[in-house]
C-alpha cells in the first residue's frame, strides 16, 4: 500500500495526464489509478494495427466505457514504419518512437503536458529497446518510479476489482517472430488466429512463435508447463496439429520449456 499511496501521490503532482493504454494489465491498472486520482484530466490512448489482437482492442474499448474514461484510438501500422517489417533487434525501438510520437502529439491536442507508459520493474531484467523510446522522448513510467513490480500489480489489481488482475501477460505480435526473419500482415494473421484457437481450448498463458523456412512455417507453442497434461488430453493435441496447420504452418511443436516471457531475445542476451 506505501507503493500504491506513492503512485497516486506520482500521478496527483501531473494534474493531466495520457496513458498508453493496451488493456493488459499493467496498463489497466496504471489507467485506473490515474483516472481515481485526476478523473477527466486523464485521457487513454491505444494503438490499432495488425499487431494488436481485435480481442485486445475491444476489450480496451469496454474498459474505458465501463469506467467513463475518455479513450483515443491512434491508427499505427508498424509494418508501414522504415525498417519495421525486417525485424531487427531493435524492432520494438522502432515501433515505441513512432507509437509514443503519435501519442505525444495527441497529448498536445488536448494541452497535457504528460504521457505515461505502464513498464513496471520487472521489465527492467529483459531486453527491452522499447524503453529507449520511452526515455528519449520523455514518457513517464510511474509504475517503476516507484518500484512496482508484476506481482504487486497483479495483487493491487484484485483489492480494486479489476477484470485483469489474472489476464495472461501479452505482447504485440510481432514479438513472436525470430530477429531478422520478416514480419508480414499475413503471417502476423495466422499467430493471432492459433492464439486465439489454444485460448478458446481453455490453455490460460500462451504463445506461438513463428519459425519460417524454405520448406515451411513451423509453430512453436509456448503454454504453461502445468498446462502440458489439457494439451494431451481429449485428443486436443491432434485438434491443436490439424487446426494450426489449417491456418497455414506446415509444421506444429510444443516447446517443453514452456512458457516464458521474451524467449525470442534469449540469442541477443547469450550474445552481450
């Protein structure tokens, strides 16, 4: 509680503030303690692309319409920015400039001095360019400023009755992509139709990583390792095979790592 009394007092000191809001929930719950502290003085802006879910989108548009939040939906096709669809390492970089550029103009629309982005501290151990952007262009962070990490979020969530507060972490689409292989809006279709289908069969945290070759896409699943036993049973294993290569992936693996956050940086963080 001496972290959350110290967020509101953060955000309460800005009087007007926009917040990048996904709908995940380090965003939620960043958006809903800024609107109980400055009420019609916060503005939510979220991005729409090809790289963000519909599911996502939509659930963003409930959020605000339940809460009576005013909300600004920004057109961002990241695979129309220079550089973005080659997918370097620097990808997200590349995305959070122009994504937080946009923002920033709509903030000055509106005459807000302040745009703030949900990063908490956890994010502080991954490799993250995106927070490069952030810090160029002056974004606050007040969930880091004053050291929340995910858990605490999640726990916070709860006592205030948020939907999110057990929402599966997500990433923009683009994430499940190897560096250096090319992001297409027909490929980034097909991750968001499987995840969505592991989703509808009830696994909770998932991902589908793509993996492009001469001979064919390969879907590599990422659920839960706890979650391993409901993909073997009820012939779901069979059903997951035949529907993601319905899709189009030639060829469908489960990864018995399981999942975790970021496994497509794991060569960039072996390499430094």
């Amino acid at each position: 509680m001496d972290q959350f009394n110290a967020l509101k007092e953060y955000i309460k000191e800005k009087e007007k503030l926009v917040v990048a809001f996904s709908g995940g929930v380090d965003s939620t719950f960043l958006l809903k303690a800024a609107h109980d502290v400055l009420g019609d003085n916060v503005i939510a802006v979220t991005a729409k692309s090809c790289s963000f879910p519909e599911r996502e989108l939509h659930e963003a548009e409930a959020f605000c319409e339940k809460e009576n939040i005013r909300h600004v939906i920004v057109e961002s096709e990241e695979l129309a920015i220079e550089g973005f669809f080659k997918n370097p390492p620097d990808r997200c970089y590349i995305c959070k400039k122009e994504l937080f550029t946009k923002i920033r103009q709509i903030a000055k629309q509106y005459e807000i001095p302040y745009v703030a982005e949900a990063s908490n501290m956890d994010d502080n151990g991954d490799y993250r360019p995106g927070l490069r952007a952030v810090a160029e262009l002056e974004v606050l962070s007040p969930l880091r400023e004053v050291g929340m990490d995910k858990q605490t979020i999640r726990e916070l969530s709860r006592e205030l009755g948020l939907p999110t507060w057990r929402k599966q972490s997500f990433a923009c689409l683009a994430s499940r992509f190897v560096y250096g292989e090319e992001i297409t809006e027909e490929k980034l279709h097909m991750v968001d139709l499987a995840e969505q289908y592991l989703l509808d069969e009830g696994f909770h945290q998932v991902r589908v990583r793509i993996h492009g070759s001469d001979k064919g896409n390969i879907a590599r699943i990422e659920i839960g390792t706890e979650e391993f036993a409901h993909m073997l049973k009820d012939g779901r294993a069979e059903k997951t095979n035949a529907r993601l290569k319905e899709i189009g992936f030639s060829y469908v693996t489960l990864d018995l790592g399981g999942y975790r956050t970021g496994s497509m940086n794991d060569s960039i963080l072996k390499n430094k």
